[in-house]
C-alpha cells in the first residue's frame, strides 16, 4: 500500500465518521456526571464498530448479487453516503438538525443515527474495507470515539452552526473525491 493510498484510507474513515462528532455536539453539560464524559463518546465509537461489522456480515450474505459491478456499486455507495452528508450539512446550516437529548435511550438512538453512513459503507466490505476488515473495524471506533470525546467538550453555541455544517460539507467532497478516484485510478 502506497502511502497516497494510506493517506486517502484515513481521509476516508474520517469522512465517514465525521456524524459521530456533528451528532454529539454539546451534548455535555455542566450538571452531568463525570463518568458522561467517557460514556458518550463511547457509546458513539461503539455503535460504529457494532454497525461496521454487522454491514459487512449482510454485505458477505449479499455479495454474490453484486460480484460483476461490484467496483461500480463501491462507487455508488459511496455518492449515496456523501448526498446523506450534504444534505445533513444543509440541515445543519438551517438549524434543523440539532439534537437535545434528555435520556440514555434518546442518547442511543442519536449513536445509532451517526451510525447509519458506516453500515452503508460496510455492505460492500467485502469489495471495499480500507486497511483490512480488522484494522477498519478498529479504525472506526477509535475515530468515531475520538470524534465524539472532543464534540462534546465544545460549549454549544450559534456561531458553532456554520462550523459544524462546514465539516459535515467537507467531508461529503472529500466523500465524493475518494469515491472518484475509487472508480477510476488505483489509489485506494
């Protein structure tokens, strides 16, 4: 593996799991208890590693279908994640996308929506795992947990909106240049 290719695998496992960080944005607060601050992000890294590997068990069941356009359906995958991201980044620039929550379930189901673009990604594992199934897995949640540790130190505030929507942009071009590049070099 070339290090362009190392380069471009990293810039890709943080692309895809930039929503754990946009998603637990200020989820902190000052009243919660200190052990919050480990579990959250925890909890985000978790449901990323649980979602990598549970699309790649479906991807295995399904790539039969799929071995003659399998390079192409990488490809398509790929677009589908990054239009979920630059629409979530309009949603976010709009301010419709802010999340509160007030329990432990809400706080699941958050993870679990961050989750969502690596499961897609996952189901073509077996055509596509950047680094090997198990250092992506690994990959995955030391990322998605970094991602949410330092997004929930951030104090919440209007002026962040623009911010947050400007990473959650750049990552669905950075999605959509690796996804080019896929298709038509031997980069990654």
């Amino acid at each position: 593996m070339t290090a362009t290719a190392i380069i471009l695998n990293i810039l890709f496992i943080l692309c895809l799991t930039v929503p754990s960080g946009t998603h637990s944005l200020g989820l902190l607060k000052a009243d919660d208890k200190p052990s919050q601050k480990w579990f959250i992000p925890l909890l985000f890294g978790v449901f990323q590693g649980v979602f990598a590997m549970f699309g790649n068990a479906l991807g295995r069941l399904l790539a039969h279908l799929f071995t003659y356009i399998a390079e192409y359906m990488v490809f398509v995958m790929m677009l589908v994640v990054a239009v979920k991201m630059f629409v979530e980044s309009m949603r976010i620039l709009k301010g419709k996308i802010l999340y509160t929550v007030s329990n432990d379930t809400e706080l699941t189901l958050l993870a679990l929506m961050s989750a969502i673009n690596t499961l897609l990604i996952s189901l073509m594992g077996p055509y596509f795992m950047p680094f090997g199934k198990g250092w992506f897995m690994l990959a995955i949640i030391v990322v998605g947990f970094l991602w949410s540790f330092f997004a929930i130190r951030v104090p919440f505030d209007p002026k962040m909106i623009k911010k947050v929507s400007f990473i959650e942009f750049s990552a669905a071009v950075f999605m959509v240049v690796i996804a080019i590049l896929y298709l038509f070099t031997d980069l990654i």
